[in-house]
C-alpha cells in the first residue's frame, strides 16, 4: 500500500491507559464511521505500515479510543504518538451532488456560464483560509474558491465542474 493510495484520517494525539491504548482525533464529520476499523496504515519515518486493531471505539465526540495488536504498553504507545492514520481510498464513503472529496475532481474540467471552459483542475490549494480550485489554462493557473455559491454542478460522468465565478475573476488572471 502506498500513501497515494490512502486518504487521510487522523493523528493519534495521546495515551489513553498504561495498557498501550492511545486516542486519535478524526478528521471527519462522522467519526462514527470509523468506529469499527479492523486495521489502519501508519506513517512511522519512510515507512508505511498497517496496524491492525484489537479494539476500538469513539470517546467523546472527535477522538477514537484505539487498541492496536502487540501495542501493550506506555513505552510501545509512546512511539506511536504524533502518528497520522491512513485508511485506504475505497474506505472513503461515496459523496454525491456537489459534493466531492479534493483528490477525485483532479483532471475535471472547468466550465464557467460566462467564459465558456476555463480549464482542467490540477490541484487544490486548501492551506488558505479559503480553499481554490487551481486550474490550468493554457500556460497560466487560474485560481477559483471552492464555493458552494460559485458551484453550480459536479458531473461526475463527464468529469466536468460546471461554476459561475465572479464577474471579471478568469479575467484578472488573463490581461
């Protein structure tokens, strides 16, 4: 398994017991889905490794209570903490509508209701307050919000965003 293979699901952030029980916090809206996980990949260094499950469930509303096979105690716990936990992308649950995950519309193409198509999505930059959509145009990127204003349709069949940006926006990127 590769980690391009995998989405992200959380961090463990502390011990739980002196028995090698740790909690994780989820980066879902549902955590309850991840409730009953048999195993998860964990990136220690360079390597990615599956850890398998003995138990697990939700403790408070964000966190997983997690007993990993042959983790028994505070020091084998202790080496995991700060780890991020990755399931595979098929874990991932089936969005719909306008809804989408940032990795599947890579490769769609943009289609503004004023300017015609703007280009195909080759990344999302979400390390801003708001995240862009960043669209290749010719030699130029082009940066739109993903905004459920300015979304009006994701489809999926033909690979296609269909947006109405704001007035004059494609254009500053283009003069």
């Amino acid at each position: 398994m590769r980690i391009e293979d995998c989405f992200y699901l959380g961090k463990i952030v502390k011990k739980y017991s002196f028995k090698g029980e740790l909690l994780a916090k989820l980066d879902t809206d549902q955590p309850d889905l991840y409730d009953d996980l048999d195993a998860v990949f964990i990136q220690l260094g360079r390597d990615f490794l599956p850890f398998f499950i003995e138990k697990s469930s939700l403790h408070k509303s964000d966190l997983l209570r997690l007993k990993f096979e042959d983790i028994d105690t505070e020091e084998d716990a202790d080496q995991l903490l700060k780890c991020e936990l990755y399931l595979p992308l098929e874990f991932l649950p089936k969005l719909e509508g306008n809804k989408f995950y940032y990795h599947e519309i890579i490769g769609f193409t943009v289609e503004d209701a004023s300017f015609g198509t703007v280009g195909k999505i080759i990344g999302v930059n979400d390390n801003t307050s708001q995240p862009l959509f960043e669209i290749a145009h010719e030699s130029i990127e082009i940066l739109v919000p993903v905004n459920d204003d300015i979304i009006k349709k994701v489809d999926r069949e033909n690979k296609t965003i269909h947006i109405e940006a704001p007035e004059g926006l494609i254009d500053l990127y283009l003069e």
